[in-house]
C-alpha cells in the first residue's frame, strides 16, 4: 500500500465515524453536551492537579473555561516540556502529585502507561476519535494534532531562492538552500526526529534511502537548533531562510511577524497530542471530567483558537491561515515503531551526516 | 581530633555539616547514580553514544576554562591593584553575565553575532559561524569569568603589600614583583578559581543548548536523553561520567596545590601601600576592562532593546506592552519567589560554605578530604540530576507537609555550595593560624575563634558565596523544572513558558524585569553589608 | 662547687608550673624529649636555646597548642593535660604579635575580657588600666595597621595582662623589633612582671635576653634541657661545652688533668702547668677536661708582667675589636687563641704585641 492509499483511507475513516457520531449524537443534539457536563458535574467536584505541556498562551484560558463548564477548580503546572514532565511523573511515582498528564506527543504518554503509571479511561466522547489516535488500553486519549510544515522568511526567499515554496521535502535538496536551512535538531528536540522519521516513512521504511535524503540535506542546513521555537525565531529574524517546523507555531509567529510564511510540503509528519490520568490521582472524577471535557467541540475549538493546533475531532474548524486535514498529505506514521527505533535512527542519521 | 573531643560544641557542630552534606548532597544523587544498575552502565557504554560528547565536553571545558580564568584574572587584577577609574561601574558590570536567565541572553548573542547579526552582518558585514565550538566558546568565557574574577580578586585584595615592596625594594621591575611575589602568592585563589570554573564550565548546559548546534556535550546529551527519549538511566550515566571527570579535576588541582603556605594576613599588622602599578598599565588595563564591559552591556542592551520593541531588529517601534503581563497572576509570584528564594539561600549557602571551609581547613579530623570533595562535587551535577534527585529524594508521604519552596530553596544552597565553599578556603589559606591561636589563648573556644575572627576578617569570601549563589539562584533553570509547584514557580520557569510560547517580546521583557530585581537586591545587599564588616569589604 | 640541678626547688615556694617527663614528636621527629622542670610562682623563667631546640615546641605544649605524647604538665598542682587550650587558666603573647586586624587596639585589648563575660564598667576600667600599665593611653581607637611594631607588641602584651591569666606564655615576643626598642622593652617586661607578681614563661634565642630578665633559665638543645638554674650558674658554671658556648662568648680550652689536691687542681695545657681552683665538678686525675673562661675574667697586661696568686700567661695579640663597652683581644698563647674582653677601653691605650694573660685562679670553671 502507497502512502497515498494510506492517507486517504485514513481520512476516510475519520470522516465516516465522525458522520456516524454525529448521527448518533444528532438524535440528542446540541443539548446532549450541556446534559453530559451536567450528569458529569454532579459526580466530580474538587480541584485536579493537572501538568499541562500546553503552551503558556493556552493554559488559563482553556482550563478556566474547563472549570467553567465542569465546577472542577484547576491547578496547573505549566511546562512546555513534555520529556521533562514525564520524567517528573515517573519520579513522584511513590508518592504522585499530578492528576492529569496534558499535551505532548503521546509517545511520551505512551511511555508512562507502558510502565503502568497511568489510570486507564476511555471517555464515551473518545468513541468519535479515529483508533489511531487513542490507546487500546485507554491509557492516553488523543485530542489535537500538530502537523510538520515548513516556515520560510518571505524577504529573504524571494530575494534569494526565486520565491520557491517546496511542495515536497525532495524540493529543499536543491542547492539554491545552500546554507540557507535551519532545523530542529533530531538528537534533542521531539520536532526534529519527527522531521527524521516522517522521511524514513516517506520512503515507506527504507532507511537507507531516508538516510541518503538526510545527508542530501545536509550540506543546506546552516544550523541544527536546540530547541524548534528557535528555529522559528531565527528565520524570523531573517538569519536564515527556512526551515522545517511546527506549523502550529509558525501561525503563531506569523501572526506577529507578516514577513514569514508557512508552507506544508506533502508526506509530512505529525504529532499526536494526547491527555492521561496519573494512576495514584487523588481525584478520579476530576481527572475523568477532564478528559471527558477536552474531547468536546467547545474545548477542540478553544484549543484551534488559543494554539493553532488541529483538533481529532473534524466538526472542529482548524485555525485561520491552517489547513484542514483533508488539505495536507500526511505520511503514514508507525509511531509506536518510531518510538522503538529511535537510537537506532538518530544513530544511523548520525553516521550517514557525519556526525 | 583530642581537640574536637574537648570542645563538645565543634564536635556537634562538625556533625552537623556532615550530616547537612549527606542528606542534601549526597542522598538526593545516590539514587541518580544507582538508577542504571550495573546493567544499564554496561549497556550505556558498550553504545558509544557518549564517546563524542565526552571528546567535545573535554575540548570546551579546556578552551572556555582558560580563557575565562586569564579574563577573569586580568579583570581582578585590574580592579584590585590598579587605580583605575570608575571601579564601582566595573564591579556591577564583572557581576552581569552571571544574571543570565536561560535563553535570552543566549539569543542576545546570536541576534547581535549571528549570521545576521546586527554585529556582524549589518556593521562588519560578516556571516560568521556563530554557532558549535566557537560560539559556545566565546559565550562561556564571558559567561563565566565573573567566578574566577570574583575567587581571584578576593585573594588579590588580601594580599601582602610588604612582600611586593620588598621585592620592589631589591630591585625588581613591576613584572618582576607580579611574576615572582603577586602571582605565587595568588596561588589559593588561582588554584579556587581554576577549578570552580572548569567544573561550572562541563555543567554547563544552557550556552551549549542554545548556541551549539550539533555540537554536544555531556549536559546536554543528558538533557535530549531526558527529554527527547524519556531515557532516565541513560541520562543518568551520563550524569556519572560528568562526576567522574570533576572527581578528576578535583585531584589535578590537589596536586597542584602542593600544600604550601600562602599566608599573607598574619596579625602583624601594615599600614604599607602596594608598590604603584605604572600608569600606562593602569590605562591599559581600564581599555580592556572597558572594552569587556561595552561587548557585556551591548548584549544586555539588545535584551533591553528587545523588551521595549515589538519585533527587534525587524520592528523597532517602541511598545511597553510586552510588560503588561510581567507583574500579574502567576508572573508576578514568579517574581516575588525569586527574588525570595534567592537571598535566603545566598544566605544560608555563603555562611554555611563559610563554616564548612573553617572546618575543612583549619580542622584536623579523619575524613577531611572526603567532606572536602563532597563539597565541591555539587558543582559536576548537571542541574537536572540536582532537580531529580532531591524530586526523588523528598517526595515522601511524611514530607509533604514541608513547602516545597523550601525544597527548592535547599537545592539552591547545596547546588551553590562549591563556589563559597572554594572562597573560603582560598581565604583562610591566606590568615595565619596565629591569630587562630590568639584568640583561643584568650579563652575563646574554637567555635568562638571562627565566629570573632576568622569570619570578620573572611568578608570578602562571604561576599563571593553570597553574590554568585544569589545570581545563580535567580537564573537556574534545570534545578528547578523537576521540584517547583504552581505557588513555588519561579522567574526561569516563566520565561521558559514564554519562549516556548514564541512570545519572545514576553520573553524578554520578563528577562529584563528579574535581571533589575536582582541588580537591585545585589545593591541593597552591599548597602547592608556596608555598614559593618569593615575588611575585606573595602577593595576589589 | 655548685652543681645545678633540673628543678629549682626553693625553700618555700612550691612548684607553679610543672612540666613532668614530656614528649612531643611529630612526623618520627623528636621535638621534645622527656623535658622536665618547676617553675615557682610569681618567677620569670625562661626556655632559651637555638632555634629548632623545641622551646617553642615546649611552651605551646604547656599553652595547649599541641597535645604532649608522653608526660604532664600541672598548673597550680592541677593536670592540665586534658583541659582544652582555651580553658587553661595560660594566656599567650606571639612573635608576630597576631593582632586581630579588625578590631581596634580597645576592642582587641577587651575581646579576653568580653569572653569571660565580663561587666562592661569593668572591662572598660580594666582595659583603660591595662593600657595606661603599657604606656598606650590615648591609643585606644586606633587600629593595628595605624601602630608601630613596638606599639603593636604593647598591644598584644596588654591584651594577655588584662584578663589575669595564670601564666603568661610569651613566644620570642621581642625578635621582630629593633636593637634599642627591644632593650627598653625587655626592661619594660620585667617591671611588670615584678609589679603584678605574676609567673612569666619566656621563651627566646638572645642569651642576653635570658640572662637579663630571669629568675630561672632552662637551656634547651635537640629537645632535651641541658641545663637548668639561675643566669648567674648558667653563665658561670655551665656543665657542658655546647652551654659555654652559646651563653655568651667562651674560652674552651682542652686541658688534662695532672693532680688534684683539695680544691686546687693542676692542669696541663700542652707543656704547661697551671694551677687553678676552679668551679665545677671535681674531674678525674688523668682525665681530659676543658677549661671554661669568661673573656671579662681575664686580664691583660704587658708582656712580662707578674700577678701574685695569679696565673700568668705570655701571649701575643693577633687582633682586637672594639666593642663599645669593651674592647676585645685575641691573643695567642702557645698554638691556641684566647679572647679577653677589657673594660672601658678609653681609660688606656689598647694592647699590642706581646702582652700577659693574667687569669686569677678561682675565675675558671672545668667542663668534664
């Protein structure tokens, strides 16, 4: 099977079980939501800990609006950092702080609920989602997307590489990039190595072509970065002319700065953003409203405003500027098997860059 | 070790430290470095993975650590012997590149150097590589020789005038008295100085993050492992091989030292003037200190600059809107906490480094060299595995009740403890143990001695531990990710938040607000200090 | 003759100070080795020696600086072996003076006094006393750094005074000043010591020192005491070269004993005889002694001079020194030089040539 078959039997399964959910929500209707927060509220109370990798620019508001809906008080640990905070779970293990695990690539989601420091849940509104976006064993729900795109400095593209978006990865071999690149790097930020797998599985999993296309490139990036917003920030400043990035965040930035642009070439990657229950939580209840809440469309929507993200749930319009799922071209994303390859990838990559 | 017997109070005192250092140095790491297992260091090494940023690591410390102890020395130097002018200027502008918050500054350098560098590129026209060794190597030197600056210029200003006029006195030229009387004499600060920095210099993991590129080094293939694979027992190796290596350090400067005598206050008192440095010296001297401080305040100007533009260099209208948020909600405890936390364990941090190297080297009790080392080793733990091991440590049921303010307020003191604790040290190699001996022969009880003399006459060590376990309190990141709570957060985290958030103008404005806290702490503390304390206070 | 012995033991006074059988080593070296001695109250004793001879090492024994490996020392008839340096009742006056450079000359002069929780009317009644005592009123504010050397060493000997110790230790307190200051303030030392009745333990290199300010000297080398006694047995009756030597300049001179008769004893000094009756141990007829002579004991007169009852030796002056107070000859009799201090060289011409040595017979002392 093509990536291409892949992606759009894919999306049609999205969109077939979002038409059948809708069907069977249609019945109750639009009251159906108010009456399923209320039965909820009536059994959680309380306030939940909650460690949010959600951006700073998301958390107060859409927490606050979850309280509002739920009754539930949140107290929110902020870290934009997902590695950190699932090193920080799995360190309070004895005695666990956390209620909720929000935000982040489900791999690390994942990680946790393989060593059984999650609290299973599967929220009746997760029956709308698309399998490959939950957990069979309910340890992690998915809710947004972040999709891979490309973040280009508009002065500096036309003056310097004729203006030429790249519609496919393949399109930043060329040598007018020469030095002009900037990207996440694979070893230390998550967006990188998805940048690295996103091409081996673009190659439908031949490494040793996905290896060739790194080192292609690589005489044309000037700089690997250590962190992804830095590399927004400098082909903002105009220190470099593009690179590949968050699209998300390059909405963001753009709507500061007009003079960069985002483009999201075809086969690219995607991250999952997923939201769990600490096991040992202190309030279950809570935690299941939580999850039960983020789920819906008002909380889908609240998070397309705040964060540019794309919401699972399709009766959710992305943000303005983003495209909707069916516009892109995902590849076909095996994450559980890029979560075990990992070393073995960065190493190769390494090797093959001369690194 | 009769004499401890005899005066029960030190003894319980002594016990005391070591208990302090055991339960909040050495504990907390314990489990950081038994977490692999013997299993997991076999596999971990049998990778590789750690070979290049090992060779890396190597190469920097050796690099950054001699240029930023040479800079650093020249600076003391400076302000110390010369006359130059302006000195008070100097002192604050030594002390800066130590507030450096995470990010920021760093980008700073890349926004004024960087390819596009408002520098490089729009004065000089020059893409220079910024980034990989070179830059991680010109940030860190002017990140860290405030340390040797401050550990070199407190050894400096107690040195003895009447050795340098005799040797002026037997006809040595001005070189002479530096290469053969100053410099030997300088050797407990030199040898302080050397070490701190080269060990704060293989932690580093901020400058390398952000300026390195592809270029890594040991803290931060420990931070990827952490955050980018959720790899703990990795990470924790490599956490060990930091150890090892500052375990390493630790010895060569043992041998260097020698254990000579380097006393040069020995309670004969001199009213004699240092021998005059040569004007042309002292001029040349406040060019280079001046030209340092432009390249210092240029980065801190374009932070500044930064704060108060909408999107500089591509924006430059002016706005104050990026403060609208620095003091508010969670902000504006941030702030608070800071500021808070920070003096309290520059406080509890300097004294106690203070009394330990009282102990250490004045004491002659089995075991000495070990309290020793455990007392500079905090300095070879990247942050994060600081942060862990007391998360770990004191996530005890029994223990919740204690705010975890103070858990992190604890790991700032013992995290800083090395850099006081070398000072003191250094310091009381130069007092003569006569004046010890004076004061116990008047009947004061060794504890009594240490509090009316020793530490009187060791102000300027006081200073060191305080200034710099302040400054890097404020500006610590990787401590405190793993230990603080919504009420415990702290200005680093905030600015973390924000930069994730691409709100750089934020950011920035938010860097800009916690740096003037804290130069505004850091002068209210010396107006304090000003009014007692007279040595010590006066010079450098 | 008189032999000296180890411990002064006057008729009435007992022992202040005992240092019994006491050893320190360090590192495998013997610094101190089985030394003992009494020093009895209100008395000013003194540990003179050459450097490295373990006086030093001896007085911070007694001051609790060290912990002695062997032996005891009492205080007023108490061990203090395990009483903590601070605790000892001694207090001690440095070489270095070891002024506290942050407090002034009050404050440092108090500090004792503020330990032992003294009233403030007190303690500043006793300070203002203990200064003008030294001679320092007016200086109470000045700092350390703003006095001169002897001054600073005023300070620190008022600042041991005031709080009354039991024994004053004092560690070559007068080495670093110069010439002129320290003979007034060896002078000063004694006074007081006289004044306050209080036991002084002394310890310096300068013989003249010792000789000028103790009651009791005990001459140390290589750890062990040599001799005890007052100055006046260590300087005229010293038991072995090494004492001769080193307290004041000697005439050693090898001789054998050819016959004793009583008190008087014939020597040979080559192809000489000469006979004296001098201090000493009675030696053994045949034995091979050395005959001590003090340069202010002898005489000099022109060549072929006669002394009745005197010992007359012809001699030649190979060189002479003036002195000030004293000029001195060096004349050779026979193959061997002696030195011969004369008083008051200005009241007549300076010897030249060849002269006679005129030794009186009681004025010799033998070193068996």
């Amino acid at each position: 099977m093509t990536p291409q078959l892949d992606r759009r039997a894919f999306l049609k399964l999205i969109g077939v079980t979002t038409v059948v959910a809708a069907c069977g929500g249609a019945a109750t209707g639009p009251s159906a939501a108010p009456s399923v927060a209320a039965s909820v509220a009536a059994k959680a109370t309380g306030r939940i800990n909650i460690y949010s990798a959600l951006n700073e620019s998301t958390n107060n508001e859409l927490f606050a609006a979850f309280t509002k809906a739920t009754g539930v008080g949140a107290d929110v640990l902020p870290l934009a950092a997902a590695g950190e905070l699932q090193t920080r779970i799995r360190a309070e293990k004895g005695n666990p702080k956390a209620d909720i695990f929000i935000g982040g690539d489900s791999s690390f989601h994942d990680g946790l609920g393989k060593e059984g420091l999650l609290e299973p849940f599967m929220s009746a509104n997760a029956s709308a989602i698309a399998t490959e976006a939950k957990d069979p064993s309910g340890n992690w729900t998915g809710w947004y997307f972040g999709v891979f795109g490309f973040v280009s400095n508009t002065d500096r593209l036309t003056k310097e590489v004729s203006g030429k978006k790249p519609k496919t990865w393949d399109d930043l071999l060329d040598p007018a990039w020469k030095q002009k690149l900037v990207m996440p790097d694979p070893v230390k930020t998550g967006g990188g190595y998805i940048f690295l797998a996103t091409q081996v599985f673009r190659f439908g999993k031949d490494e040793d072509r996905a290896m060739d296309f790194m080192k292609k490139l690589h005489p044309n990036i000037a700089q690997y970065v250590g962190t992804a917003p830095q590399g927004i920030q400098l082909v903002s400043q105009g220190q470099f002319v593009g690179g590949p990035n968050w699209s998300h965040d390059i909405l963001t930035e753009k709507a500061k700065n007009p003079g960069i642009d985002l483009t999201i070439p075809d086969l690219t990657g995607f991250e999952i953003g997923a939201v769990s229950i600490v096991k040992g939580t202190k309030n279950l209840p809570g935690g299941k409203a939580l999850v039960d809440w983020i789920l819906t469309k008002e909380a889908g929507e609240l998070n397309v405003k705040l964060s540019n993200r794309v919401s699972v749930r399709k009766d959710v319009a992305p943000a303005p500027g983003a495209p909707t799922l069916d516009q892109v071209k995902l590849v076909t994303y095996d994450r559980a098997w890029a979560a075990d390859n990992k070393e073995r990838l960065i190493k190769k990559w390494q090797q093959a860059v001369g690194l | 070790m009769r004499g401890l017997t005899r005066e029960p109070p030190l003894l319980l005192a002594l016990l005391g430290v070591v208990a302090l250092v055991l339960a909040f140095i050495v504990y907390p790491q314990v489990q950081v470095v038994i977490a692999p297992g013997s299993d997991g260091y076999a596999a971990f090494l049998q990778g590789g993975t750690w070979v290049t940023p090992l060779r890396n690591s190597l190469q920097v410390v050796a690099l950054s650590t001699t240029t930023a102890v040479l800079l650093g020395f020249l600076y003391a130097y400076a302000m110390v012997y010369t006359d130059m002018r302006w000195k008070p200027f100097f002192r604050l502008v030594g002390i800066l590149p130590l507030l450096s918050p995470p990010f920021v500054v760093a980008a700073a350098y890349i926004l004024l150097f960087g390819p596009r560098g408002i520098v490089t590129y729009g004065i000089f026209g020059q893409t220079p590589i910024i980034f990989g060794l070179m830059g991680i190597w010109g940030v860190q030197t002017i990140a860290f020789f405030p340390f040797a600056y401050q550990l070199i210029a407190d050894v400096l200003s107690r040195s003895d005038a009447r050795m340098e006029q005799a040797a002026r006195n037997l006809g040595a030229g001005p070189w002479q008295v530096f290469r053969t009387v100053t410099l030997p004499l300088s050797r407990p600060g030199l040898g302080a100085a050397i070490l701190t920095t080269a060990i704060y210099i293989l932690e580093d993991f901020g400058n390398p993050q952000l300026i390195g590129g592809v270029f890594t080094v040991l803290p931060t293939q420990a931070y990827s492992l952490i955050s980018g694979f959720g790899d703990f027992t990795g990470a924790a190796a490599v956490s060990t091989i930091l150890l090892a290596l500052a375990l390493a350090l630790y010895l060569a400067k043992l041998r260097l030292d020698g254990g000579r005598s380097f006393v040069t206050i020995s309670g004969r008192a001199s009213s004699m003037p240092r021998p005059p440095v040569p004007p042309g010296l002292s001029w040349a001297c406040f060019a280079g200190c001046l030209a340092l401080s432009g390249l210092i305040l240029m980065v801190y100007g374009a932070l500044v600059v930064s704060a108060f533009t909408i999107a500089f260099p591509t924006n430059i209208t002016f706005t104050t809107t990026n403060f609208q948020f620095v003091a508010t909600g969670s902000n504006g405890d941030a702030l608070r906490n800071t500021i808070v936390f920070g003096t309290v364990a520059a406080a509890v941090s300097a004294v106690l480094a203070l009394f330990a190297g009282w102990l250490v080297q004045r004491g002659d009790w089995p075991g000495r060299r070990a309290l020793d080392f455990l007392l500079i080793m905090p300095a070879a733990i990247p942050g994060i595995f600081f942060g862990i091991g007391y998360l770990t440590a004191f996530n005890q049921t029994w223990l919740d009740w204690v705010d975890r303010g103070w858990i992190i307020v604890l790991s700032m003191i013992f995290w800083n403890i090395p850099v006081g604790y070398q000072a003191a040290v250094a310091g009381l190699r130069q007092i003569d143990r006569s004046l010890d001996e004076a004061a116990t022969s008047l009947g004061a009880s060794k504890l009594r001695g240490f509090r009316d003399v020793l530490f009187p006459v060791l102000a300027g060590s006081l200073r060191v531990g305080f200034v710099t376990t302040f400054v890097r309190a404020v500006t610590t990141l990787s401590v405190v990710i793993f230990l603080f709570t919504p009420p415990t957060t702290v200005a680093t985290i905030r600015i973390y938040q924000l930069v994730n958030d691409l709100n750089w103008g934020g950011a920035t404005a938010f860097t800009v607000a916690d740096i003037s806290l804290a130069i505004a702490a850091l002068l209210v503390f010396a107006l304090l200090a000003r009014g007692r304390l007279v040595l010590g206070m006066a010079r450098g | 003759m008189a032999s000296a012995s180890a411990a002064v033991a006057p008729a009435v006074s007992p022992a202040h100070l005992r240092v019994s059988h006491v050893t320190k080593r360090f590192a495998g070296v013997t610094a101190v080795d089985d030394v003992s001695f009494d020093v009895p109250k209100g008395s000013f004793a003194t540990l003179l020696g050459p450097s490295g001879c373990g006086k030093t090492t001896t007085l911070r024994t007694i001051a609790g600086f060290y912990d002695p490996d062997a032996g005891d020392i009492e205080l007023g008839g108490r061990r203090i072996n395990d009483l903590p340096a601070h605790r000892r009742g001694t207090a001690m006056v440095f070489q270095d003076y070891a002024l506290f450079p942050h407090m002034s000359v009050r404050d440092n002069v108090a500090y004792g006094l503020h330990l032992a929780r003294v009233g403030r009317d007190e303690r500043d009644r006793r300070v203002k006393d203990t200064l003008a005592f030294v001679g320092l009123t007016g200086l109470e504010d000045r700092w350390p750094n703003q006095l001169s050397g002897g001054q600073q060493q005023r300070v620190a000997v008022a600042r041991a005074l005031v709080i009354e110790p039991q024994v004053l230790l004092l560690d070559e307190p007068l080495s670093n000043l110069d010439a002129k200051l320290r003979e007034q303030l060896r002078v000063e030392l004694r006074v007081m010591q006289r004044r306050l009745g209080m036991t002084f333990v002394y310890v310096t290199h300068d013989q003249e020192e010792a000789l000028s300010l103790s009651d009791w000297i005990a001459v140390m080398n290589a750890g062990r005491v040599e001799q005890a006694g007052t100055p006046w047995d260590i300087y005229y009756h010293p038991r072995t070269a090494f004492l001769a030597d080193f307290v004041g300049a000697v005439n050693l001179v090898p001789a054998s004993v050819i016959a004793i008769e009583g008190a008087a004893v014939t020597l040979g000094l080559g192809d000489r005889r000469i006979t004296l009756r001098p201090t000493g141990p009675t030696p053994t007829a045949g034995s091979e002694v050395r005959l001590c002579v003090r340069p202010e004991s002898l005489l000099l007169g022109a060549a072929g001079s006669v002394a009745d009852g005197a010992v007359v030796l012809p001699g030649t002056v190979v060189r002479r020194s003036f002195l000030g107070d004293a000029m001195r000859y060096w004349v050779k009799v026979d193959d061997r030089e002696w030195i011969v201090d004369q008083p008051d060289p200005g009241a007549a011409a300076a010897l030249d040539g060849a002269v006679s040595l005129i030794l009186r017979p009681e004025r010799a002392h033998l070193i068996v």
